[in-house]
C-alpha cells in the first residue's frame, strides 16, 4: 500500500519529549511537526481495505509507530 508518513512527535519511554531540550534537539534536522515522507508498506488487502472503508466513510485514519529492529530484537537502550 502506497502511503505518506507525517511526523508526529519525539517520544521517549510513551511519552512526548517534543518540547524539551532533547526534543528540540532532534527536531532540528528532518524530523519536525508536519514532515511528510512517501512511503509503500506491506500489508494484507483486507487491512488496506479497511484503512481505505474508514477513511472514506468516516475520514478517519489509523495512526503507527515506527520500531527500529533494534526494538524488537530486546536491546532498546533508555
């Protein structure tokens, strides 16, 4: 499924770091409130089509996360 990705926020442990120094920060290079990037995601058709039912219904989107690897493989760092 062909997308676009708009950055959201810095987050560090579930919570918004986005206006602190670190935040501010990591906001300085690409990454900044309304970046938008193309993008193409794997998904089954039956989810793309909901995706594409609610929001054409009810305009609604779905929001993700991006994980690194690194995430899941158990060796995130704080």
């Amino acid at each position: 499924m062909k997308c676009r990705l708009a950055f959201e926020d810095w987050q560090k442990n579930g919570e918004s770091i986005y206006q602190t120094p670190l935040g501010i920060e990591l906001s300085l290079g690409d990454l900044h409130s309304g970046t938008l990037f193309d993008a193409e995601i794997i998904i089954d058709l039956d989810i793309e089509r909901e995706i594409m039912g609610a929001f054409a219904k009810y305009n609604a989107i779905p929001v993700f996360r991006i994980l690194p690897n690194v995430m899941l493989s158990g060796i995130a760092k704080d």
